[in-house]
C-alpha cells in the first residue's frame, strides 16, 4: 500500500510594512502533515530546494511536517535591489511563518547564512520555537576564509554550468567522501557522481540568482553579527539548542561554531573530516539529531553526544 504524502508550494507576501515599494513574494514549499512543525533555512545563494535530502527523509516519517523555503533574492523568491541583512531576512521569515500559521512548537534548523538568519530569527521571537540546530556557521565578525572569498569571486562569473558544478561540490565537500563509494542500491558509482547529479537537477530547475542579489546576500553574511549579550539571551532563554561542524569545513570556520557553542552553553557535535554541506553529507545523522533534540530536548542530545553516538 502506498501512502500519498502531503506536498504543497506557492508563494507567501512579506514585508508590507517594511518595504517602501513593493511587498515581497517568498517561495515555499511545505512537505507531510504531521503535528511536529520543521522549518529549514538554507544558506549564501542557495534555493531552499537544497535542503532535499532532509526533506525526503522526513517525508517518511508522519509525525513531521517539513517546510523550506527561498530566502529572499535566490530561486523562486523575489530578488529586490539593495543590500540585504540576516536580520532583515530574518523578518522576512517570520512574516512567512505567520502566513503558513505556524506561530508556536516551530523546530529549527539553518546551514551556513540559514544559521545566521536563524540567531536572528530566535532572538526576534524567542517563544515561536520549540529548538535550534546551527549548522556550519557562526555569530559573525569572524574574517572569511581565503578559499570562501575566492569562491564568492568566481562562482558569480562562471557562465558554464558544469564549471561551476565542480567549484560548487569541491568547495563544499570533501575531497576523501566525494571519491567514496555509493551503497550498492545506488545508481551512482560515487557520492561526487550523485552529488552533481543532484546539483545539476536543481540548477535546470531553478532560476539564475541575479548578479545583485547574489552580492546582497554575501554582504548580508559577511557583515552577519550576533554579539556576546545576544548570544545571552538566547542561552537564557532555554531553547534547546545544538550546533554542529565539520572539520574540513572550507567555507565557514569551525572555531565559529566553537563558539557559538560556548556562549549558548549548548552541546556541540563536530564530525570528523566532514565539509561544509552536513545536510548532505551526513543525512541520516544530522536527521537523527533533529529528532533527538525535538523529542527529548538539550539534554536527550547531551546523552546522545556523550555515548558517542555520532
């Protein structure tokens, strides 16, 4: 028997009372009918779509109802002139989850510049979510990596897709797990095999980010902050919260997430050798702590991390 699962997309209007001109169409997808609320931020110039191994493994489970979404200026969202900010998206956010009518119990997740908004976000509207994970970012005011401004500098010129595929998937993942072996029900040789396979799928499917809006984003990342007495706030609040890392993260440094860790007083989980992509990378365990944290809370994940069950 084959179980219909619940999808559906369109766009939302945000921010009447903070643009001067127009109001602004997000794009959203929301996937499943359960009764745990997950929403997904995805990070620097990238369309929610690329959250779509989580989705698919929470499609699976009737408890959850997933929904990701196109940060302003990437994919199907409205992309408006201007500079951007995370916490200006982070608006942008919770005007859209006023729109689904997910105002309370929403879990969270964000990656890279999704993190960013995410911080932005919890201290926006600290009792609207129910938990946190931050994944392969940071608080901000930490100087980018070479290998991060080199990629910022290029992939906006690249005009070839299979050019720009390759600096995408070498920037974000590891050399050593692109080259290993897919499990054998795969049709694909090796995970760089699926992986752009994937990526290719989701650029034939999605609009080309405009070259302003791509600039908007990185400003609004790379002048991302979230200071020491914020931070407090968050931690005090008692949202249960998890950060977690990569260590050959090439375009977020891990020590951000060190500390963030530290001044959250949240567990941290740092998968060794391991890039910028976890979402990917390590699907069913970065699934597993999503549900971990949303079932037990801070400290269903201070066990989990402490049998070493990573």
């Amino acid at each position: 028997m084959t179980t219909t699962v619940h999808h559906e997309k369109g766009h939302i209007e945000v921010g009447h009372t903070r643009d001067k001109k127009v109001p602004l169409k997000l794009y959203y997808e929301k996937t499943g009918n359960g009764p745990k609320k997950l929403l997904l931020i995805m990070g620097l110039n990238s369309p929610g779509s690329a959250w779509d191994t989580v989705v698919n493994h929470f499609a699976k489970n009737p408890e959850y109802t997933t929904v990701f979404f196109d940060n302003r200026g990437v994919g199907f969202s409205d992309a408006p002139k201007g500079l951007y900010s995370t916490s200006q998206m982070a608006l942008d956010t919770l005007e859209l989850l006023d729109g689904l009518g997910w105002t309370s119990n929403v879990h969270l997740a964000g990656v890279s510049m999704g993190g960013m908004i995410s911080l932005e976000l919890v201290l926006a509207d600290t009792k609207r979510f129910s938990s946190l994970i931050l994944t392969s970012t940071n608080a901000g005011r930490s100087p980018p990596q070479l290998v991060t401004i080199s990629f910022l500098s290029r992939v906006i010129l690249i005009k070839d897709p299979q050019l720009r595929m390759k600096l995408v998937v070498e920037t974000l993942y590891p050399k050593t797990w692109l080259e290993k072996a897919t499990p054998k029900e795969s049709p694909f040789n090796t995970n760089r095999e699926l992986v752009i396979d994937s990526l290719a799928k989701r650029f034939a499917n999605t609009p080309v980010q405009p070259i302003h809006s791509n600039i908007a984003q990185s400003w609004a990342a790379l002048f991302h902050h979230v200071n020491a007495t914020r931070l407090a706030q968050i931690r005090a609040s008692g949202l249960p919260t998890l950060v977690v890392t990569g260590t050959k993260d090439n375009f977020v440094r891990p020590s951000g997430s060190y500390h963030l860790a530290k001044e959250l007083g949240c567990p941290l989980v740092v998968f060794e050798g391991s890039g910028h992509a976890l979402p990917g990378e390590q699907t069913e365990t970065y699934c597993r702590f999503i549900e971990e944290l949303n079932t037990k809370g801070k400290d269903g994940i201070f066990e989990l991390v402490a049998k070493n069950e990573v």
